[in-house]
C-alpha cells in the first residue's frame, strides 16, 4: 500500500467518524436538553451550524478520499458485480441518506433558532436526526463489514 493509499484511508476513517460521531452526539445529547427547553437558542443554532459544517466538510472528504480508494480497488464491473462492491455502493447511498437527513434536521433547528425558539425546532428536527443516527450507524457497519472483508475473515 502507497503513502498516498494510506493516507486515504485514515483521512477517510477519521471524517467518518468525525460525521458519524457528531451526528450521534446531536440526537442523542443535545436535541433532548433542547426539547426539555434546557438550551437556549444561540446555543442550539450554534450546533446546528457547527453540525452542518461538519457534515459539509465531511461529505466533501469523504467523497474525494472514498472516491481515491474505490478507484484503486474496483472497475465497475467489480463495483457493481461483487459483494465488496455492493458494500461500497450501498455506503455511497448512505452516505446521500445521511448528508440529506442532516441537512433537513439543521435547516429545521437553524430556522427555529432564528425565531429564537428551542423546544419546537428539535422537536421537528428530532426525526430527521433519529433517521440520520441509525444511517450513521448503519454506514460504520458496512464499514465494518467491508473491511473485515478485505482482511478475508470472510468471504462476501
């Protein structure tokens, strides 16, 4: 494996888990508190700005660092003839569902939070964000699966 591929893949993995990660953090600990109305507005719209940022960013990277890995590893008769090539095409779909989800859910809070309201924007958010948790997760277990794959613990 090149420096270049290696680096691919760390890039890769550690935007992966930044996205994901911050994700799950959002819906799991924050949009409660601001249900609850523990948070103020400026508060919540500086998450979802930061959120979107993140989410941004990531898809950005994880697009050309993605798109760098399947390139050295699939033609697309591989891509779309083998089950490690389904896996990528399915986390590409995923990744789609997840830069949507999180789009919609921080367009949601940052228009509430300009109306300097808390409870109402998460409580709109809130089901985008529980859609775009479980695609996070279900795109690090793909992730998973992929690379298990690839070390041939199993054959797909």
């Amino acid at each position: 494996m090149s420096v270049v591929d290696a680096g691919a893949y760390a890039i890769h993995l550690l935007f992966a888990g930044l996205w994901t990660g911050s994700v799950l953090f959002v819906w799991y600990g924050v949009l409660p508190l601001a249900r609850d109305g523990s948070l103020n507005a400026a508060p919540l719209g500086a998450v979802a700005g930061k959120l979107r940022t993140v989410s941004r960013g990531s898809a950005l990277v994880l697009l050309l660092s993605g798109g760098h890995m399947a390139a050295q590893r699939y033609t697309v008769d591989t891509l779309f003839g083998s089950g490690g090539g389904h896996l990528v095409v399915t986390m590409v779909v995923l990744w789609f569902l997840l830069a949507g989800l999180v789009e919609v859910g921080t367009g949601k809070l940052t228009d509430g939070t300009e109306r300097d309201k808390v409870r109402e924007p998460a409580r709109e958010a809130g089901r985008f964000f529980q859609g775009a948790s479980l695609v996070a997760v279900l795109l690090l277990v793909n992730a998973g699966v992929l690379v298990a794959s690839g070390l041939g613990l199993f054959a797909l």
